[in-house]
C-alpha cells in the first residue's frame, strides 16, 4: 500500500517539467487565433502526408490514386473543421492557467493575409487559364452526328454505359485531351484524322474512360487545392501525380473494355510513334565516392541553393496553370510494365484510411488542444447522499400519484410522504 505512493513521489520531479511544458504549449495554441489554428493544422497535415507519402511503392497505383484523392480531401475539410468547430478541442486541465500573450496584433493576420493573397493571385491565374482554354474550344468545330468517328465514340460511350453528351474535335495540339470546361468534349490531334480505326478506337476509348472515373472534377479539385497550398510546392508535386494515377485508372478501364490487352498494348506503342513527342530522359545517379568535410559542406550549400531555385520554379510553375492534364503516353508504357496483377484484386482502402487518418488525426490532436481550470473535487458521499434522496423523492411521488389514482383514493398527508432529507456527513 504504501510503495505505489512512494513511486509517485520519486517520478513526480522527473514529470513535472514535461507537464510543465505540455501546459505551456497548450496556453500558446490557446492565445493563438482561430484562423492560424487552422493554418496551422493545414502546414503540420502537409508534413505527415509528404512523410506519409514515401511509403508508396511504383507498382501500387491503386493505393497511390486513392492516398492522393484521400490527401486533397483531408486538405480541404481538416483547416475548416478546426477553424469553424472550435468545441471538438482536446480538453487538457490545469490548475493554475498560464498567461500567455500575442507577440503582436498585427504579425498573424499579416501572415494571413500573405496566405490569402498568394492564393487569390494563383487561384485567378488559374481561372484566365481555364477561361482562355474555355475560348479556344467554342473556336473549334465540333465533328457532325453523322460522321463516322462520331459514330464510333458513341459506340464506346454505350460499351461503357456512358450516356452523356460529349462532343468531338480535332485541335492542333500534339496530344489528346479532354475537356469539361462549359461542356464535355474530346480533342484528338490533327493527324489522327487519317490514323487507322483501332487506333482511333483506342484514343476515344481512353478520354471516355476519363470521363467514366470522374478525372476532370478532380484534376480541378486538385489544382484548386494547390493554389491555397501555394507555399509548398510539394502540393502542387502531388497534384501531378495525381494526374498521372488518374491516366493509370484510365488506362485499366479502357483496357478492360477493349477487350483485347495484346492489341491495346500494342495501339499505344503506335501511338507513341505516331505522337512523337519528347521524350524525358531519366536522371542519372551519380557514383558515390568518398568526400571530404569541406566538399560534403560544398555539396549540402549546393543542394540547398538547387532546392531554392526549384522552390521558385515551382512557384512560377504555379503562375502560370496548365487547364489540360496532359497525357503522357511514354510514362503511361513504363507505369504498364511496373503494375502487378495482384494489386487489382487488393483492397488499398485499409491502408488508404490508416496513413490519412493518422495523419488527420495527429494534425487535429497537435493542433486542437485548450486548456480549462481544474475542476473542484467532489466528495463522494455527498454525491452520494444527493443521488439517493433524488430516487426517493421520485419513488414518492409515483406513491403518492397512484394513491390519487386508485379507486375511492383520497389524497391526504397519510398518502404523501415528506421528502427525504438525509444529514450531511461530518466530514
């Protein structure tokens, strides 16, 4: 009986600065602004899901579409459920709250300030790049209900049990693309006028498939979502690689529907030929060798000037939006080759929920914490005593109501019960 004390007694000095610390951070969340909460669960949810986001192999393009789909949501719902549903903050008591005061009145909504304006200027030069591809489209004319190619796309929209008007056009552009700026519409290359059927069958089949898993909405979401990040770049990383998880799933659909995976494999090596785009050279490793401290510090200054200068890249990148996700068919053959069968009869949601939740739920614990005054402490017989003249009270008085009730009953001071008054404990 008396060691558990003892052990208390020794661990408390030890314990006491943690609280101490504890309590102190919690009192800076505290003395910190709504709005900068929520700023600040946004920053601390970018960092888990860039950590959590390593764990992602090539191969597992299922798993990595839908941590990315799951990461845009969580960015967008976690900063408004903190910022407008202060009462699901984690409660931590102590006994004396410490005062704790703003280092200035005009430093957060400074930094808010910045925050929103950088985002405004992003989110409007992305809608000049979507309305200024809004325009180039209503340019273009559109191929008759008659046409053959027409014809064909309306056969795949019936294979895919797509039923919704899409239109199509050929564009000088050097890639297919698709389109739900004001309407839904399919833009194919010039030269793919005079390219054989199963080609062009193919070609439609992959920008229907587009449609069918709902890629315009999220690659909207997407950039959207980059330009209220816009200070981290590694959003706007993601939103890329959204896209390219996005062609994957399309790429499966379409195969699936093609129905023949040797000729649709063998239609998208044509097309690359046929495309000839540039193609993207792979970085090389470099060997390692054994370096010196002066030249180990020399390759980290180096290092952090490269990530600055791919900061402002980034951010100038942002400036100026692409409205069109584009298709790459060379990443597309080499993402082909890497994708396992075993992965589509795996249930990644599991996963999915685990690394986001954890996510979410550490930048909401982290961040969502308020301090309150230590309760008093209640004697339990006291508690006690009033739980049970409450009962009592009340089983008198249904005594008394079906004394009233019964038959020839008479409501007298025999029938009611004074309430019960118990005496106080002397201690």
């Amino acid at each position: 009986m008396n060691e558990e004390p003892s052990i208390l007694e020794h661990l408390l000095p030890f314990l006491q600065p943690v609280f101490d610390v504890l309590i102190y951070a919690v009192g800076l969340l505290d003395a910190l602004p709504g709005y900068i909460r929520a700023m600040l669960a946004a920053v601390l949810l970018v960092w888990l899901l860039a950590k959590f986001a390593r764990k992602i192999q090539d191969q597992e393009t299922r798993f990595a579409e839908l941590f990315r789909k799951s990461a845009f949501l969580a960015l967008v719902a976690l900063p408004l459920i903190v910022a407008f549903f202060p009462g699901i903050r984690m409660v931590v008591y102590a006994e004396v709250l410490p005062s704790i005061n703003s280092p200035t009145q005009y430093l957060w909504p400074g930094l808010f300030a910045i925050w929103n304006l950088g985002a405004l200027f992003s989110l409007y030069q992305l809608y000049k790049a979507h309305r200024q591809a809004r325009l180039d489209q209503q340019s273009l004319s559109a191929l008759p209900a008659h046409s053959k190619l027409y014809g064909r796309l309306q056969h795949w929209q019936r294979r895919l049990g797509n039923h919704g008007d899409i239109g199509l056009c050929f564009s000088s552009t050097q890639r297919p693309w698709h389109s739900q700026t004001g309407q839904k519409l399919i833009g194919l290359p010039n030269a793919a006028e005079h390219w054989p059927a199963p080609i062009q069958d193919l070609l439609l089949l992959h920008e229907l498939c587009h449609y069918q898993k709902q890629s315009p909405r999220w690659h909207l979401l997407s950039q959207v979502v980059a330009c209220a990040y816009w200070p981290f770049p590694w959003v706007q990383g993601l939103q890329a690689r959204l896209d390219e998880s996005l062609q994957l799933s399309a790429d499966e659909l379409s195969e699936a529907c093609y129905r023949d995976p040797m000729g649709y494999a063998r239609g998208l090596r044509q097309i690359d030929q046929r495309l000839a785009l540039p193609k993207r050279s792979a970085p090389k490793r470099s060997a390692e060798v054994e370096l010196s401290l002066r030249d180990r510090l020399t390759s980290r200054v180096r290092h952090k000037k490269a990530g600055l200068q791919n900061y402002l890249v980034a951010l100038k990148a942002l400036m100026h939006p692409e409205p069109l996700p584009h298709w790459d068919i060379t990443a597309l053959l080499a993402q082909r080759e890497l994708r396992e069968l075993v992965e589509r009869h795996s249930d990644p949601y599991d996963r999915v929920l685990l690394l986001v939740g954890q996510a979410a739920v550490l930048a909401v614990v982290l961040t969502g914490t308020t301090l309150r005054p230590m309760p008093p402490e209640e004697d339990p017989w006291e508690k006690y005593v009033e739980n049970y003249r409450q009962i009592e009270n009340f089983h008198r008085s249904i005594e008394a109501f079906e004394a009233k009730r019964a038959p020839g009953g008479t409501e007298t001071t025999a029938n009611v019960s004074e309430p019960v008054a118990l005496p106080k404990s002397s201690s």
